[in-house]
C-alpha cells in the first residue's frame, strides 16, 4: 500500500472518528425526541433537559470526590452520571407533569423550560464556583473510554471504531451506536413499543383499546429525558472535562430537527443526526482558518433549515403523487 494511500487512509478515519464522537450526543438527544414525538408529545425541551444533566453531571462528580475522598477514583464520574440522569429525568418529569397533568401547551412548556435550564445552570454556577463561564475550578471527572479489540490493524475502520491514536472512544460513543438497534428492538418488537406508536397515532383508538394513553405519554416523555440527559453527561463527561455556560449549542434542537428529517425512524434519525454532526465539525475545522465566527456559528442552524425545507418538498411531492395514483385509480373503476 502507497504511502499516500495510508496518509489518506489516517486522514479519513480521523475524520469519521471525530463525526462519530461529534454526532453522540446529538444521535441520543435525537431518540428521545423520537420516543417522545412517536408517542404524540413533541419534547421541545431537549436543550434544556441536556445543559441540566451536563451540569450536575459534572457538580455531582466533583463534589463526590470532596464528600468521599477514599472512594475509588473510577466511582467519581459514574455518581456524576447518575445525578446528570437524575436532574434530565427529572426536568422531563416537570415537562410532563405541566403537559399531562395541568394542561399546559407541550411547546410553550418545552420552550419555558429552556429559557429556566438557561438561567438556573447560569445561577448555580456562580453560587457553586463564582465563575459566570465554567466549571473549571472544579476538579473534573471523565466517563471511561473502550477500545474495540482486534480492529487496530483494519485500515479506517480500526482509526473509526478506536479514535486517532487507538485510544478509543469515550464508552458513551458506543452506547449512542448500540441505540439504534436496541431502539428499533424496543419499538418494532415489543408491547411497550406497539402501545406507544398506537397512542401517537390515535390516542382515542388506543384508549378504547384499554391503553392507558397518560401513562405511555409519561414514560416516553421520561425516557425521552433520559436519553437526552445521557447526551447532555456525555458533552461535559466525555467530549469536554468541564461544564461551560450554554454548552449544548444548540445540539437539542438538532436532535429534534433530526427526528423529522429521518423520517421519524431510528436509523433515519441515526443518519439526519449524523449528518448534523458532520456540520459541527466542519463548522469547528472552518474557526481554525480565520472564519468569523459568525459564519462558524450559522452552519449547523443553517443546514438544520435547509434539511428541514428539503424534507418538507420532498414529503409533498410523495403526497402529491399519492393523490394522483389515487385519482388515476377511481377515474379506472
């Protein structure tokens, strides 16, 4: 093999690599968000749920290490992912409870719940830290990486699957991986996934069925908060060592952007959320060669728009064509 064919080979793997690790949290932020929309309420709290779970992700290991200081060391990050899990589930819980249970607007609600997550990240982090921007203060804690054996010698796809240096990939990377065929699993296979699609698809229906049309809302709006929460730890766990103001970006409403875009399956919501990671990189490699940062920060809302506007012609051409095979079929009878 050429020299230049290797270099190429290093280039590409470290390329796809660094989309793979961009795209995790924006893939499990983008299956809750498919749980919840399948089972009729769109969470538009993804953001906020994602920036409080990255928080307390990192607070909760920290402060683990000051309260339990002869715990093992691997124990730190695992409490910070539990109590980052906790404070997602239970910000999803809240959106629930407004939505379910006092007939709050699920959008108006979703949308609130950003705006606090915003501002109570922001509160506590100045309480906790006194710094406005970030957790470095703080001693921070990272969830483990894996390393896939027997790969390292597989040109691409051992540099894809271990990371450039065959370090491997944070164990929350592999996680967001094994979601799509575990979710397909959940939804297509069993009761639980049969009762949520039918309450999506016709609530009044699967209440006549005996289904129990709140409790199926709850749990999907529940594991849609897990899920994301599970992104939101990873950012501040995994891809980061801290907790920054504001540090989702915007990879929340991408993730639900990504949703419609894949058609609203998994592993069409698996390649849309993909893609969007694709854009986050390309947007960080372009603030390295002097690009205002304004055009840095306008690429991936401007793809999610153009994606999104593509999805929609293309879904009315495929309706339009429905109504003419329709038409041509009676004018025939």
């Amino acid at each position: 093999m050429s020299t230049e064919l290797v270099l190429w080979g290093t280039f590409l793997g470290t390329l796809l690599a660094a989309i793979l690790r961009a795209s995790a949290p924006i893939i499990l932020s983008a299956f809750g968000g498919l749980i919840s929309d399948l089972a009729g309420s769109v969470n538009i709290a993804l953001e906020g749920i994602m920036l409080v779970a990255a928080f307390f992700g990192v607070v909760a290991s920290a402060y683990s290490a000051i309260w339990f200081p002869e715990a093992p060391l691997w124990l730190h990050p695992w409490i910070g992912c539990l109590a980052g899990l906790l404070a997602g589930g239970m910000i999803a819980g809240l959106l629930a409870v407004f939505h379910l249970e006092l007939g709050a607007d699920i959008i108006v609600a979703g949308v609130g719940i950003n705006i606090l997550a915003s501002g109570l990240t922001v509160f506590l982090l100045v309480s906790i830290t006194g710094d406005k921007g970030s957790t470095a203060t703080l001693t921070s804690y990272a969830l483990p990486s894996l390393h896939v054996p027997l790969v390292n010698n597989i040109p691409v796809i051992g540099t894809i699957l271990n990371g450039d240096g065959f370090a491997g990939h944070n164990i929350v990377v592999y996680a967001a991986l094994l979601a799509t065929p575990l979710l397909s699993l959940l939804l297509y296979r069993t009761r639980f996934g049969l009762r949520l699609r039918a309450v999506g698809e016709n609530p009044d229906a699967a209440l006549a069925a005996g289904i129990s049309v709140k409790r199926v809302q709850y749990a999907a709006l529940l594991l849609s908060g897990l899920l994301a929460s599970l992104g939101g730890v990873f950012l501040s766990m995994g891809y980061l060592t801290l907790f920054q103001a504001d540090m989702i970006g915007g990879r929340g409403f991408l993730a639900l952007a990504a949703v419609f875009l894949g058609g609203r399956r998994p592993l069409g919501t698996l390649i849309a959320a993909v893609v969007f990671g694709a854009s986050t990189v390309f947007a960080a490699q372009l603030g390295s060669y002097n690009v205002p940062s304004q055009i840095v920060f306008m690429i991936p809302p401007a793809l999610t728009i153009l994606a999104l506007v593509f999805f929609n012609i293309q879904q009315r051409r495929r309706i339009a064509r429905r109504i003419t095979r329709a038409a041509g079929a009676l004018r025939h009878t």
